[in-house]
C-alpha cells in the first residue's frame, strides 16, 4: 500500500505493531515531494505518535474485520456494545474507544474494528443527530460575518455552529471532521 491511500480509521501494520490512522492530511510543501502527516494511535498500548510518510514508504493494511453494532450501555468506563447480526456483546474500554466517546450515546449504532477477535477501535457513524445543551444566545447584528459560536451537545462534544441555533435544539454533525451540517427538524 503506498502512502497516499492512507485514510482516517485504517489500522496499519509497521515497525511490528497495529496502528490506527486518527488524523491524516495529504501535505504538498513548497519543496520537495508530497507527504502524508498522520497521528497513529497504538492499538496495544494506546501511545499517540505523529509520523509523516513519504513517497518511498510501503505500508500494510491489517486485515480487520468491520462489524456494525449497537452501543447497550455504559458501565464505567467501559462500553458494553451488541453485533447487530448475531447479538454477541463486546465489552470495550474508553481507551479503545478513543475519540468517538464524544459522539456515542446508548442505543447508537456504531462501527466496530476487529482484529484477531478483539475490539481494537470504534468509528461513530459519519453524521449525528445530538441536541444543543449549552451554548451562548446568539447577538443581532453578527449576522453579517455570518460568525460561528461553540455549543456543546448532549454527549458532551463541542462543536462550533452558526450564531441562530439554540439549547434544545438538534443538530446534525459530521464526526469525521466535527463539522456542524445543519439542523434537524
């Protein structure tokens, strides 16, 4: 696999170890040739480590297995999850969750990353629909600007969202990039 096929969510298999893709971005500098920037999550340990790739750099995709499940229930800090196919639950830590604990509440579908029989990461579902829980009133006249304010939602994420929306309202939020879409009647 060549660098530029790198995306967010892939577990890599370098220097002996898994490592899951949280962050990347395709970097063309002035110089030189292009570079993906990368931050890796160890799947065993957990460390961050920031890489760049470059053009001579060959990688491996793990073989994972995907499988959609329902987030049951919290307990602590773990998250008891159910396969949606044949109902066997996983119990997985918040280390291994990751980020996408800011987008998870019970009942929520998730994607589930399986290697070697065990839960290496979740992925939240591409867009959400979460309500408004605090955020600032919004102040006429900043309409021009067409501003942004941060609001956090029922899961605890923060976001930035345009200056009319309000608490209680629902919103629909792209978890790739923690983007707010629009809202949800």
């Amino acid at each position: 696999m060549n660098y530029e096929d790198i995306k967010k969510g892939m577990i890599l298999k370098f220097e002996n170890d898994l490592w899951y893709v949280a962050w990347c971005q395709h970097h063309k500098p002035g110089k030189g040739g292009a570079v993906m920037r990368t931050k890796l999550r160890n799947v065993l340990r957990g460390n961050m480590l920031e890489r760049v790739f470059r053009g001579g750099d060959t990688l491996e995709q793990a073989r994972v297995d995907n499988k959609t499940a329902q987030l049951l229930y919290r307990d602590g800090l773990d998250f008891v999850f159910m396969d949606q196919d044949t109902f066997e639950q996983y119990t997985v830590s918040e280390d291994i969750v990751g980020d996408a604990v800011k987008y998870l509440k019970d009942q929520m579908l998730a994607e589930l990353k399986i290697y070697q029989d065990e839960v290496i990461a979740v992925e939240p579902p591409m867009f959400v629909e979460l309500e408004v829980v605090e955020t600032d009133p919004g102040l006429r006249g900043d309409t021009v600007s067409g501003g942004s304010k941060p609001a956090t939602l029922e899961t605890g994420a923060v976001v930035q969202v345009p200056l009319f929306v309000n608490v209680g309202e629902k919103i629909r939020v792209d978890t790739r990039d923690d983007r707010y879409i629009e809202r949800v009647k």
